[in-house]
C-alpha cells in the first residue's frame, strides 16, 4: 500500500470530508533536500469537511498531523494542505 492510499483511507476516516484530493508530489522535488529516489516523501492535500468549519486553520492542520500519526509524520518531508 503506498503513502496516498494510507492517508486517504486515515482521512477519509477521521473526517469524512466531502472533498478530498491526496497527491504525490515527490518527483516535482528531485534534487531538493528530503527527496528519496523511488520514495513518497512529499504531498498536497485538499480537503473539504464540516469537521474543520469552526476549526482555525492551526487547529485543522493539527488535527491532520494528529490523524496521520506520528510514526507517519516521520516519513513526510513535506505536506502541503490546502483547505476548501
């Protein structure tokens, strides 16, 4: 199972958000710090759910890396989430 799919399936989860896009951006990466040949390590999110409306954006984003887990987080060199 690779990384986009773990963290659809933890979002989808935890959130159940009426948008959700999950992409792999690690080779637009290649040559940058972080970046692993043949390894996930860097992503975008765009996420839309009721969960977050009342929720700062801090308190969103939190909420996601907290979701995610911190065993995952290690293995992120990057994340982007944008919220709708």
């Amino acid at each position: 199972m690779n990384y986009v799919t773990i963290i659809e399936k933890t979002l989808r989860k935890n959130f159940e958000p009426v948008f959700l896009e999950v992409l792999d951006e690690s080779e637009q990466h290649r040559g940058h710090v972080g970046f692993k040949d043949g390894i996930q390590t860097h992503f975008k999110i765009i996420i839309s759910a009721k969960i977050f409306e009342k929720m700062s954006r801090v308190s969103r984003e939190r909420a996601i890396h907290k979701a995610l887990g911190s065993n995952m987080m290690k293995n992120i060199h990057a994340l982007s989430i944008k919220f709708r």
